[in-house]
C-alpha cells in the first residue's frame, strides 16, 4: 500500500490489459500530433531553441506517467510557463545562449525540487492563497502578451520586451521592415488554423466523414501546417527572402545531465521557480480536477506534486524546460480515450521517434508558422468576459483580478501575479476584520431567527442576540469588541446579550481575549454573556479556558433554547442550568 501510496503506477498497472493498451495508444497518437508543433512552437516562446521544447516531451512525460494520479492529464511545455521562463530569464542572458539554456536548466530542476517538497511535505493547500480571480486575470493577461510577443514572427522584425508598452512600441518602430512573405505565412496559418477549429469539423461530417475522424483531422492542423509551410519553404528557398527559419534541429536523444550547481544561480531563480511551480500546479490541477469528475475519478492533489515535481526534474536533467499540465491537450487526451496515465509515455515515445526520424525537416520550418500555432492556441486562455461577471459578483474580488490583468499587461509577469496574491490577502483581511453580524430576533411561532432589519421578528428589550458570521481571530477580534460594546450601549435595558456561533468555525487567542474582555465589561455594566450554536471543534477548545469558567452566563444548544430561557421568564421562571451538549463533536 505504501508503495502505490507515492509510485501509483503500481497499482493501475497490475490491471492493465489489451483494451486499455488500445485506448492509451490512441490517445497518444492524437496527443502526439499536437504535442510536436506545440513543444517548437513554446521553446520559441521561452528563447529556447526548439529541440528543447521536444526535451521536455520526453522523460518528463514518462516519470509523470510513474508518480501522476490523472489518467487525462497531458504533461508538457505550455504557453504559460514558457512565457513566465523567457520572464525569468531575460535578465540573467541573452535568449538562446548557453547561460541562457543553462539557467532554464536551473529553473526546470529547482520548480520540480519545490513541487516534490511541497508534495511531500503535503503542502498542497497554499496553492489555496492563489484565488480563481486572480489566476484567471493571470492567464487572460499572460495570454494577451503571448499573442502580442508573437507578432514579431508574423511581422518578420525584431522586437522585445516585458510588457504590451514595450511590445507594442518595438513593434510599431519596425513596421517598415516589415517581411511580406513572411506575413503572407504567418496570416495564412493563423486563418488557416481558425477555420480549421471552427469550421472543418462541421464540414467533414456534412460530406460523410465520421465524428471520429473529422476530430482527428481537426487536431492534426498544426502538423498539416506545418508540412505544407516547411516543403514551401524548402522549395522556393524563402530563406533567401530573409524569411526567418527554425534552422537545424539536432536529431537523437538528450543527453542526461546535471544542471549547473552554482549556489548563486539558484538563489537568484528561486523567486521565478516558485512562481512557475505555483501557477502550473494550480493551472493542472484544475484540469486534471475537472476531467477526473466527469469520469468519477479522483485525483490526489498532493501526489500530483510529486508528480508534477518529478516531471520538472526530469526536464531539468534531460535538456528540457518547465512542464505543467496543459489545457488543451488534456481535453484531447481525455475525449480520445485516455485510460491511464500510461498514455502520456507512450506520447513521450512518439516525441522521440519524432526526433529521430523528423527533425532533418524542420529546418525549413518558418518561425511564422510556430508563431501562428501559438496564438491560436492561447486563444482560448483569453477570457475577458469573465473579468465584467467577477467584477459584477464580487468588487473585492473584481479589484484582484483587474489589478492582476493590467500588472501584468503593464509591467511584468511576475509584478502581476505577486500583487494579485498580495491584494487577494488584503482584501481577505479587510473583509474579515469587519464581520457581518447581525441582531436576530424569533419568527413568530417557530425556532428559526432571523435579522431583525429584513424580517418580522420578535425581540425583547432585555434580550439581544448578536448572530456572528466569521470565524473570529485577530484580524476581527477588535471590531467584535467594538460591535459588542456598542450594543450594550445603545440600549441600556439589556441584561443579556447573546452571541450566535453557528458560522464561527475558529476562535484564536487574540479572540479568546477579547471574548473576556466582552465577559468582563459587561459584568461591570451589569449584563450577562452568553453563547449559542458554538461548534463542537470550538467547544472543545473553549472547555479548559478562563472564558469558560467565568463567563457571566450560560452555554445554549440552541439559540431557541437562550430565547426560551432569557426572553420568556413566563414560561421559564427559573433560568435554566448550564447547557452543554453531550457530545460537542458531532
């Protein structure tokens, strides 16, 4: 058990049979189809030359395949991570030198020594401090200024930069350099692969094809573009007619070595490593999260560290660069029939066979093409709508999104997502330092009470029942010394004030003080504290405290039960005892 716990290939293994062969080996197929274009097309995006972008589709793929829990999940480059590298790296060397493939060395092996930590350390929760909000402004963002990077290929001039500023300005500097032929290329894809994914699955299936094979053909555009722009290139010489080329791809497999182990090196990258671990963790997850339900399946995030983990290391030893869980791969991974994640190492050995066997060709290959294949692809990362919906339901959370959005947009990838956690937090705390609360009072003839500003309640002036609807801690402990005390002094009549705890789920020490600061001012005013609703795990907590031994007033089961012994003396001549449930864990 322990061995299939942290190697779960050793479990689904033992029930593998020809069947599943089939699905995993189909799947790969597909997968590998849009995997070859889209590992040149991300090592482009990164500064990297491409071969390393079919590095990391290789021992990455199969070390995931050992430790992953997700039969769909694709493991690979992706636009993200390969945009959030060149961001990293773009200060330490020029892209595509030997420090600069070094350092991505560096930064694949220290994300995947950080997974593999927090997976073992089961530290799976602090992906929890990234909210939706503010990874989906991330992404949108990061989606935006990869298109935007990537006109320069369309273009056929130089430009660079961090941000949609610097972009923007390089690439209107140049427009008089602009290659004809080269835009002639890269439009031509662009459209091309547009239609392809809107349009030609309809069309095959009106002419007879099947559902089937009209899909896979549908998938396996970026390669059909690709052949057909590289013979074109390799007929007319378009390198001649300065349209840029891939160049010489070295074909064989990646040498298995050690990155560099400069101390130095890896402190500085330590900041973009947890980054890119961070993001692409959570990015994968998600997918891997959401395939996995529709099969009733599940996922154990924790593992998916290590494996995840395990899948960076293995590129940061084998020439490759930082790998996650890819979108739209998975997608296809998952409607192709992926049974287990065997399927992505059969995937890594059709990577291979492709550099072995493929990589004469590429040479030929316009950059245009890549560059098209990209922005087609981080299409689908770009979600604006979602930015007016989040901010239409949450401003708070709005606020975090759009400030991640135009950070990022604006002046770098890191800045964007550094502050969209931080302002998360902010305004996290903000709002918990102010907790709702509200005055409740009885529905007439019932148990159930309500807030006595939206209902018609009953209430009696002796009598106030404070509902509290946060957990309290230190960030609120104050204010809830404040709404308390101004209650009590707003009506001079009470001689009880109730707290409500049905939504407090925790009281730290610094509540904990100021519930007996509240306890002790109240006596001195001549009132009584009392508690209802209080959670087992709570009372647990509260049972060998001072609050408890000298609170002024009683314990309820019930908000009913305080209202019958506190507001109906009629009924209750003598108050009633302590009241404690049995058993406070339930």
């Amino acid at each position: 058990m322990n061995i299939e716990r942290w190697v779960p290939v050793v479990g689904w293994l033992r029930r593998y049979n020809r069947a599943v062969l089939f699905k995993d080996s189909l799947a790969a197929v597909i997968v590998t189809l849009m995997l070859v274009p889209q590992a040149l097309a991300y090592a482009l995006l990164a500064g990297l030359p491409p071969e390393m972008g079919l590095y990391a589709s290789m021992l990455p793929l199969v070390l995931y395949a050992i430790f992953g829990t997700s039969a769909s999940l694709a493991v690979g480059p992706v636009a993200v991570a390969a945009l959030m590298t060149a961001s990293a790296l773009s200060s330490f060397a020029t892209p595509g030198s030997p420090e600069y493939i070094g350092a991505a060395l560096v930064l694949a092996a220290l994300s995947g020594l950080i997974l593999i930590a927090m997976g073992v350390l089961r530290l799976g929760f602090l992906v929890n401090f990234l909210s939706h909000p503010v990874i989906s402004g991330f992404i949108t963002a990061s989606g935006i200024l990869i298109a935007i990077s990537q006109l320069k290929h369309i273009l056929g001039v130089e430009a660079a930069g961090h941000n949609v500023i610097e972009l923007l300005g390089a690439l209107f500097s140049q427009w008089q350099q602009v290659n004809l032929i080269t835009l002639l290329i890269g439009l031509g894809v662009w459209g091309y692969l547009l239609v392809c994914r809107k349009r030609l699955n309809t069309w095959l299936m009106a002419i007879g094809v099947s559902a089937s094979a009209s899909g896979l053909m549908v998938k396996a555009a970026p390669i059909s573009a690709v052949m057909v722009t590289t013979l074109l290139a390799w007929h007319f010489s378009l390198g001649q007619y300065g349209v840029d080329l891939v160049g010489f791809v070295p074909s064989g497999l990646p040498a298995i070595a050690l990155p560099s182990l400069d101390q130095s090196q890896w402190l500085s990258l330590l900041p973009a490593a947890l980054l890119i671990s961070l993001v692409g963790f959570v990015e994968s997850v998600s997918v891997a999260q959401t395939l996995a339900a529709k099969r009733r399946q599940r996922i154990d995030p924790n593992q998916e560290l290590i494996a995840l983990g395990m899948a960076n290391l293995g590129a940061g030893v084998s020439g490759g660069s930082p790998v996650s869980g890819g979108f739209s791969r998975s997608v296809v991974n998952f409607e192709a029939g992926a049974a287990t994640p065997l399927a992505g190492a059969f995937t890594a050995l059709g990577i291979v066979l492709s550099t072995l066997l493929l990589t004469g060709l590429l040479a030929f290959l316009p950059t245009a093409t890549l560059a098209a294949t990209i922005i087609v692809a981080v299409g689908t990362l770009i979600d604006l709508p979602a930015v007016k919906r989040t901010w239409q339901y949450s401003r708070s959370d709005g606020v975090a999104m759009v400030a991640t959005l135009l950070l990022t947009l604006l002046h770098s990838v890191e800045v964007g997502i550094i502050s969209g956690v931080v302002l998360s937090l902010g305004l996290h705390l903000y709002r918990t330092s102010q907790p709702h609360s509200a005055v409740v009072g009885r529905v007439p003839g019932t148990e159930h009470f309500r807030n006595v500003k939206r209902h018609e309640v009953e209430t009696d002036q002796h009598v106030a029942m404070l509902r509290i609807d946060e957990s309290l801690y230190f960030a609120n402990a104050r204010y809830l010394e404040d709404t308390v005390m101004a209650l009590a002094a707003r009506s001079p009549s009470l001689k009880h004030i109730v707290l409500t705890c049905q939504a407090v789920n925790v009281i730290d020490a610094s509540a904990l003080e100021s519930l007996e600061a509240i306890n002790g001012r109240l006596k001195d005013a001549g009132a009584m504290l009392h508690l209802a609703e209080v959670k087992g795990p709570v009372m647990d907590r509260l049972t060998n405290t001072a609050l408890y031994r000298e609170l002024t007033g009683q314990v309820f089961f019930t908000t009913f039960e305080a209202w019958q012994a506190l507001a109906l003396p009629a009924q209750n001549e003598k108050p009633h005892p302590l009241i404690v449930a049995v058993n406070w864990r339930k």
